[in-house]
C-alpha cells in the first residue's frame, strides 16, 4: 500500500485548522507550510504531529507546490485548511489507496461548500470537482497562474465517491473581503497576459454568471443561501471587470480632472 502525504498550507487558521487535521489522520504524515500566522495555527498544527514549515507567501499555487515539493512520499493529499475530508471520501481514498492506486496518475473528487446554514447542493457550487490527490512524479500544482490555481497530472484522471467538505467563509463580511481579495488577484494575472476589461464582460458575464448558476444548474433549490450565494458570486465577476479596467486605465488612486466640473457639484458631496 503506497505512503500517502497530506498538505495544507496556512496563515491565521486556528479557528479551522483542527478539523481539518483530524479529517486527514489516515494519512501517513501531515505537512503544514504556513505563511507567519500570528495566533495559534502552528501550536495547534504541532499539537496534531504536522510537520510545519514557515514561508513568506508568493501566490497560492506556490505555496502548495512548495509544500507537495516537502512531503516525504510521492502520493499527495492536498487540502486547504477551510475544508475536511469527509467520511464517505475517507473511505474511498482508504480503498484507492489498498489498491495501490493502480491506473491513476490522480483522483478528483466533489467539493461541498456550508454557506449559512446549509451545504449547497446546486447551482454553481457544487459539484466543483477538485483533482486533489495525486503522484507528484507525474504533475502537481503547475503553471503561472497564483489564484483558482488548480493541480495537473500527466495520465489517467478518476474520481471517487463522497465529498471534499468545505468552510470557505467566516461570516458574510468575511466572504465579502475574500471577494474582492481574489477579484484583485484574478484582474491582475489578466492584465498581465494583455487581457482587456469589455463592455460585455462587465454587464453580460455577472448576468450570465447568475443565471447560469441559479437557474440552468438549479441553483434555487438551495433557498435564500443558494439565491445570496448566486448574487455575490455574480458580483465578484462584476469586481474583476473593474478592477482589470483600473489596471489598465492606471487608475487605481482617484485622480484629479483638469477642469473643474460645470455643474455646480464643486465642493458637493456627491455621494460615496
């Protein structure tokens, strides 16, 4: 039976970072690379017998590669500190791995997401296949791209039953700064391939976003947490367009006009 690594990498998780450890003790060893948390996420990463590592975080893709990189074994597991295996999927690994993980290079699984109250099931968050575990001999986290970074291997791709269980949000203002967080990120990894912020992406992708979502994949069966879910995703997608828009314009700080304004708003609060 092949030796199986888990990683995660980590910055201020002490909140979730026990769960997520507890979910992975069928693993043959834990390595937690963490990038200078300042509460307890390395004490309590020690407590669980993780080996943990400390380094300056570059971009998510990175930071798991460097951390598939340090595991001892050449099977990985790669989980976030917001999620946790959970059990159907704990036992499906257990029976791929007796197997000897014969006839993959890699193993794909579905992602769950709480979301107030509720585990969405619809719409555009679920199933959000994740390739997760994998024989890094044969590929890992690749590429240039630090945000919704996503891992590769080179040959056969399968899938196992049960659900990867995700915790992606603390509260509703915490989803709202992780929003914005990662539309920055995804502006600025367009704006540096050349990409450029159109009319249509502003309007019709939020739109089709929604709809897509909420209507097409069933979205609305998740009540108010499906319909809430569906409008701010939405909006992170409005987010990007403008902020790519920024970066192109150069204008990330307010500027001055050279005239001044003719309609009597000089000196006006005219609004936020």
């Amino acid at each position: 039976m092949p030796p199986l690594s888990a990683t995660v990498i980590t910055f201020n998780e002490a909140d979730r970072l026990g769960d997520c450890l507890a979910s992975l003790a069928f693993c043959d060893e834990i390595v937690v690379v963490d990038s200078g948390s300042t509460d307890a996420t390395r004490a309590i990463a020690e407590a669980a017998g993780a080996r943990v590592l400390v380094r300056p975080f570059d971009g998510f893709r990175s930071q798991k590669q460097f951390a598939v990189e340090q595991a001892a074994h050449d099977w990985v597991l790669c989980v976030d500190a917001d999620e946790r295996i959970g059990p159907v999927l704990a036992a499906a690994i257990r029976t791929a791995r007796a197997d000897g993980f014969r006839g993959a290079a890699g193993y794909r699984f579905a992602r769950c997401s709480a979301y107030f109250g509720r585990f969405l099931r619809h719409g555009n968050a679920y199933p959000d296949r994740q390739m997760r575990l994998f024989d890094r001999r044969r590929g890992g986290w690749r590429g240039d791209r630090e945000i919704h970074e996503r891992a590769t291997v080179d040959g056969p791709v399968r899938s196992l039953d049960g659900d990867l269980l995700h915790l992606p949000f603390r509260s509703f203002e915490h989803q709202l700064a992780k929003g914005g967080q990662y539309a920055q990120m995804m502006a600025g990894h367009a704006h540096a391939r050349g990409r450029r912020a159109t009319l249509s992406k502003l309007v019709v992708a939020p739109w089709w976003r929604f709809w897509r979502g909420y209507v097409l994949r069933g979205g609305f069966l998740d009540g108010w947490a499906g319909l809430v879910y569906a409008f701010v995703t939405a909006d992170n997608a409005r987010q990007k367009t403008i902020r790519l828009w920024l970066l192109q314009n150069e204008l990330n700080a307010p500027s001055v006009p050279s005239t001044p304004a003719r309609d009597g708003s000089a000196g006006r609060d005219t609004g936020p």
